[in-house]
C-alpha cells in the first residue's frame, strides 16, 4: 500500500523546520530568546531510508490498529521525509494529509514544563515552591514541589488507568484537573524524591498550581511562553473544555472495544470530538507534524530558556526499574541516548516526538488510535530514529558523530511484541 500523500508540497513541509524556526523570533514576545536552528539540507532522504521507514511505520498502523499515520523525519546532514500513510478513518477512503491536526499526548508534558522553567526564569514562581502553596486540597503532598511534578519525582500515581473507561465511554464529559488528578493520588505512593514514576497527574497538578501562580490559563501559558516564542502557529492547548475535534483539517482519532478480552480490529469507535479538559496539561495540545518537528528540535536544545541555570535535563533519573542507563527521564522528558523528547497517548491518537539538540535530528510520529498504549509509540520513534539516523550524508555534507545505543531490529521486535491486531505475513 502506498498512500505518501502532499508530493505536490512534500519539499515544502520538508523544508518548513528551518525556515520556520529561523523566522520564529518575529513572531514571539519581545522577551522571547532567538532560535537558529540547525542547518538542514534541502532535499529528501534516500529511497532506501524512506522505504525503511514507511515499511516500519505501515507495519506499526497495523499492530495498533490504525487506519492512517503522519510521520516526519528530519536528518540536516542528508534530508527529509515528510508523509500521511493510510485513511483518515477505517472505512473512510479519504487518505491522510500531513497538514492535518491532532492531539500530541504526552508531549503536553514538556510544554508544561517549559511554562514553569519560564515562570521561575522571570521570577514569578520558585522551582522549589510547595504544591500546597497554589493548591487546596492537598496538604498531604507538602513535600513536593512544583519541579519534582515537572520532574516526575513526586512519588504520586497515575489517573490514565482508572480513568480511561470514562473518557471513551463519555468523551464529552468535562473534568476538573484535580478531580481526574484524585485517580493517581488515590494510588499507593513512593517516596518523593528519590525516583521518576509516570504520573500524568502530576502534570495535571502542575497545570493547576501555574494557573493559580500566575492568574492566566494554562492555554494563554502556553502560547505566551511556548508557542508564541517558537511560532507555532498551528499549535495550542485548546481553551475551551467543551467537545471538539482537533482543529480542522483533523486527523480522526479512534480506539478499539474489546469482546471477551480481544480488540475488534475492524471495528473502532470513533472519539475525534472529545473534551480537552481529559488531557489538560499533561496531553491536551493539539498541533500538526510540521510544527511538531520544529517543537521538538527547539526543545532539544533548550531555546526557550532565558537563563542558562538551573539545567532542566542536567540530572535524570532511569525512566524505569532496570532500565537501561540510557533511558532516563527528567524535566518532562525522556532522554534516550543523546535525544530528548516524549511519547505517549491522549484518547484516540499515540504520539511522539524527538530530537537530538547537537545535530538537530528529529523524528515526529501520530498515529491514530490509542489502544496499542504508549509503549508501541515510543519503541515505533526509536526504530524511526535508529533507521534515519544512519542516512548518509548528501552532496557536500558531513554526518555528525551521532549514534543511538540501539538498533532498528531491536524495536522492530519490540512494535511486534505490543501488537493488539494481527501483523501483515511475510
């Protein structure tokens, strides 16, 4: 199946990671820091590497259960490869256009983060501040801090799942960020400090305490100090809690019921209108690959920051028990090797997007539906990741000393291990 829609502007969104980032300083607020972004050659990646790509990318739709995908692959040393595979919807022909939108998960989480480094930057809160400080109702937690929910150090659980059956089960339904963040305080906690533990209520606390610190929403937060400086202009954190889609044109989102314990593959139940508020600012952001790509190489390297200290990624902690000692996390990130980004699920879409801050290499991917889970997500970027980062390098070019700890192969065999529906033979 080839479906690599937008040929006709294939080298135009290809190009759009330089040439937007290095306009992105006339659009931002006058405090906003200039961002040159790394040089990228014009052009696209070698067949064979796109090939490899698309194949792992199809493959991956087809573990999880998606009808379409949009993936970006920057390498500036060799090209780029921009592309929708698949439909907007299964049983839809309508084929997917990589200028349509969706919902980034977990990637919120790094935008968050990003307002409360720009927030102490400017003096108007302390990283070290208590949550009690700026919200009620949890006194228990007066230990933790605004960065140690920034960091996932807050020894506090998630909510995503106990509170999964309602969101798809009742997408319009409004919640407050406490009420949803109640599921994770509601689970046995770790000591605080001492360890990174997945918390998208954290994120979601986090969220609350920067509204109250500063007196603006989230969604205004977030275009002042995020999207503004960096001029994305196709990106926000909706303002409005009621049902809706991602702005149009949008990718539709989906996930799969479940009869007697096995996914009906072929038959997803469409959740594109749902209510932001589910995601809020752990993964409520909506944006495109374009300027998923751009965000993801400005956050590698740290172009939003005003001040070069405290170093948000200087002291991460093993993202799990018996991880290897290259994959961390801290400051809302995962760090993988020498990339720094995020991966995960909102209801209807799993996302990721990653970038290494030296070279400038970025690998940016959505697919559409969540039923797969986070993991698949994240060991599709790293296959992504693994094959592109071996491009060669284009006509008067020189590859960087950049390499990742882990091969194609190995997350090949990992998208294969998390499939929910069956795998294409041969």
């Amino acid at each position: 199946m080839r479906r690599i829609t937008l040929r006709r502007a294939g080298a135009l969104v290809a190009g759009a990671l330089a040439v937007a980032l290095a306009l992105s300083a006339c659009t931002g607020t006058p405090e906003a820091p200039a961002y040159t972004p790394k040089p990228q050659v014009q052009g696209s990646l070698p067949t064979d590497i796109q090939d490899q790509l698309k194949a792992a990318v199809e493959r991956a739709m087809a573990a999880s259960g998606s009808s379409g995908a949009i993936v970006g692959v920057w390498a500036p040393w060799s090209g780029t490869w921009v592309a929708g595979l698949g439909t907007v919807a299964t049983g839809d022909k309508t084929p997917v256009d990589t200028d349509m939108s969706f919902r980034i998960g977990d990637v919120t989480r790094l935008m968050t983060c990003d307002v409360l480094y720009a927030l102490a930057d400017r003096g108007v809160v302390k990283l070290d501040a208590k949550l009690p400080d700026y919200v009620s109702g949890v006194a228990d937690l007066q230990d933790v801090s605004l960065l140690d929910l920034c960091n996932g150090t807050a020894g506090i659980g998630s909510s995503q799942s106990i509170a999964l059956a309602a969101w798809l089960n009742n997408p319009d339904r409004v919640w407050e960020p406490k009420e949803l963040a109640s599921y994770g305080l509601g689970q046995n906690r770790t000591p605080a400090h001492t360890a990174y533990r997945d918390s998208d209520a954290g994120y979601l606390l986090l969220g609350a305490a920067l509204e109250r610190a500063s007196g603006q929403t989230a969604a205004q937060l977030i275009r002042q100090y995020v999207t503004a400086p960096l001029g994305l202009s196709s990106t926000a954190l909706p303002g409005s809690k009621a049902a809706a889609p991602a702005p149009a044109p949008a990718l539709k989102g989906a996930f799969l019921p479940q009869e007697n314990g096995a996914y009906q593959c072929a038959k997803p139940t469409d959740i594109t209108v749902s209510s932001s508020s589910m995601g809020y600012t752990d993964s409520g952001v909506t944006s495109t690959i374009a300027d998923l790509g751009k965000y993801a190489q400005a956050e590698a390297a740290q172009a939003l920051r005003t001040k070069t200290t405290p170093k948000r990624f200087g002291a991460p902690l093993p993202a799990a028990a018996g991880a290897p000692s290259w994959y961390q996390a801290t400051g809302g990130a995962m760090l993988v090797g020498s990339m720094i980004g995020q991966h995960g699920m909102t209801a209807g879409y799993l996302t990721a997007a990653y970038a290494d801050p030296t070279s400038g290499f970025t690998v940016a991917i959505v697919l559409n539906d969540s039923s797969a889970g986070s993991t698949l997500i994240g060991d599709l970027s790293f296959e992504l990741a693994a094959i592109a980062s071996k491009a060669p390098a284009a006509k008067g070019q020189k590859a960087p000393a950049f390499a990742l700890p882990f091969t194609p192969e190995d997350y090949a065999k990992a998208v294969d291990g998390a499939a929910i529906c069956p795998l294409p033979q041969g």
